[in-house]
C-alpha cells in the first residue's frame, strides 16, 4: 500500500465511518486531455504527516476540527478578506477586526482599494471604511465584478438576467449581453477589459465594448467560472464536472471526481494548480491537483486561496468552521455563524470569504 493509500485509509476511518463508500463509475474520471492542465501537480497538505493525521483523527464523531480557536483572531496569510452571508457582508482585516457593511454583496476592487456591492436595486462603489464613492440604481443587481488599472477599471454584473458594464467611476453603464445564465462574470486576468459569461449551452468572451472574443459550446451547466492568474486556463464549474477551457477557449480536458456533486474550484495564485472541493455522498472533500488534502462529513462550502497561494480557505457550514490549510498545517476557526451574525441555529452558516491584498 502506498502512503497515498494509506493516508486515504486514515482519513476515511476518521470521517466517514457512518457514509457508503463510493463506486467509482466507468468512464467518470479526469480525462487524459487533462494531462496538459498541469493540475495534476501534487500539492499534499495534511493528509500525508502524523500532525495532519492527528488532526483527522480529532475529528471522529464530532463534525469539526478539534480543537478550533474560537474566534477569528487572525488571518493566515494575511490581506483583508469580504466574509459575504446570506443577509450580510463583514470586512475582516488581517488582524481579525470585523466590520460590517450594509450590503448584500459585495467584490473587492483589482488592487483591494474599493468594494463594488449590491443593496436592493442599488449598485454602490464604496471604499473599505464604508465611505460611498458613487451609486446605480438597477434592478435586482448581482453578482458585481471589479477589473482593470489603478486608472482604467470596469464592473461587469447581472441585472434583470442581463450582463452589464460600467466603468469604474459609475459612467458609462451600458448592457453587454441579454438573457445571460445566473453565473458570476469572470473578467479575463490576460486581456483588459475582456470578460467571459455564461449563456445556454455555451461560455462567451466579450470585450467591454462589445466585440465578440469567442464564444464555445460547453458540456456542464456552469455556476461558476474560474480564470487561472495568468488567464490561460478557464475552468467552468458544474454541479458534477468542470470543464477547462484555455485562453482561446478550446477545451482542455474534463474534471470529474466519480460520484461528486456540488462541485466548487479555484486555481492557485500563479499556477494552473486548481483546488476542488465537492460532496461524496455523506461527506465532502477538497483535493489541490487531484491529491486528497481534506475530507469532513457533511457539506463544504466556498473554497477561496489567499493571494499569495500560500493558504486555502474551506468554508464549512455543517461544523460552523472555517478551515485554513498550508502544508501539514489545519487551522481550524469554529462558531462562525456567531461572529457573522448568522444567530439561526436551524440554518447551515453559509459565510464566504473572498479574499484581497
């Protein structure tokens, strides 16, 4: 038996003693394509060293890393971060100081100097201390997303099922594409003010001013897309498998994890190493370029990396934890609905946290 095995072996009698063991499915697999991802680098955090094996091993028949501090003192890896809930957006700086903005949602801006957020049929620009610089008024605005220079930005965002671009000063506001899919845009890291977005059957690449980039039939239904760092790799999240796309946006090949759902990613800051986190039956996991690197009972929610790469944020709302990983390191921080406010014991705390320098 190899060490991956056995740490598998470890992991799997520490958390899903009570879950089936899934049968993997012929022909669900990480397609051969995927090879030239490069996602299969081996980025193994805890499940290989005895302190991470301990720390599965705490775990048993509580749902939760124990022990958890119980306040977030601190952020591993530094930078600020936008801990976004249902009824609520927090901002947490690196020294664990929250404040909460009277938004609904809320992005960081490219350099992390502003957020662009969303209030009822409002768009608003407001720097960090809460200071609006500027508002829009839209119906039912989501999903808002901040891209550009220090002196050149744009926010692509839904509005009434329609893609919309407004620069970052608030003029210009202009529709880009009609009848879009419910998906976050994903502004593309490698060309200015290019943004890709989601509509039946297929993901578009569209200028801001309009130009058709490309536009490609996809085989998942996305409820995310995700762009590597250097924005040559393109990941399109389904429910059950991701599709990846390269910078022209031919497909490169199709994660899928045998028996997932919920499917969740994010690339690694500088790397085409992406993150991905999903249910399997019971329990979830989380694997960074294939490699197993934390499974728990219950459900996952939002994965996000600092933005050096150097730690992965796993929300978890079936523990009310939050999990920073890095190397054999499992910093668990736990009674999160409390400190975002989330009092409702009955629901789940479903608190994201997007990460900014």
């Amino acid at each position: 038996m190899t060490p991956e095995d056995r740490a598998w072996e470890v992991v799997r009698r520490a958390y899903l003693e009570r879950s089936p063991r899934p049968r993997a499915r012929p022909g669900n697999r990480l397609l051969p394509t995927a090879a030239a991802l490069a996602v299969v680098a081996a980025v193994a955090l805890a499940a290989l060293s005895p302190p991470g094996r301990a720390v599965f091993e705490r775990v048993g028949r509580a749902v939760g890393v124990e022990p958890a501090a119980t306040e977030l003192f601190s952020l591993p890896g530094g930078g600020r971060l936008l801990a976004v809930a249902h009824g609520g957006v927090w901002l947490v700086e690196a020294d664990g100081a929250k404040r909460r903005l009277a938004y609904d949602d809320a992005e960081w801006s490219p350099h992390g100097l502003y957020v662009v957020a969303t209030r009822g049929d409002e768009l608003v620009a407001a720097d960090p201390h809460g200071r609006v610089h500027w508002t829009l008024a839209r119906p039912r605005p989501r999903w808002p997303r901040w891209e550009g220079t220090y002196v050149d930005t744009r926010i692509a965002y839904l509005s009434a099922g329609d893609l919309r671009v407004v620069a970052g000063d608030g003029t210009g506001d202009h529709l880009l594409a009609a009848h879009v899919l419910p998906v976050p845009p994903a502004w593309d890291p490698a060309r200015l003010h290019t943004v890709a977005y989601a509509v039946a059957g297929a993901v578009v690449l569209r200028t801001a001013d309009g130009r058709l980039v490309w536009r490609r039939r996809v085989r998942v239904v996305p409820h995310a897309l995700e762009w590597s760092s250097d924005g040559r790799r393109l990941a399109v999240v389904g429910a059950r498998r991701i599709e990846i796309l390269d910078g022209a946006g031919r497909t490169l090949g199709v994660v899928a994890p045998p028996g997932a759902a919920g499917l969740d990613a994010a690339f690694r800051p500088g790397t085409h190493i992406l993150a991905v986190a999903g249910r399997l039956g019971g329990q979830s996991e989380v694997r960074v370029g294939g490699r197993l690197v934390f499974a728990g009972p219950g459900v996952f929610g939002g994965i996000a990396w600092s933005p050096g790469g150097g730690w992965l944020l796993v929300t978890w709302p079936t523990a009310n934890q939050w999990l920073f990983l890095h190397g054999a390191r499992v910093h668990a921080v736990g009674n999160i609905a409390h400190q975002f406010a989330q009092t409702d014991a009955r629901t789940p705390a479903q608190i994201d946290g997007r990460w900014s320098q």
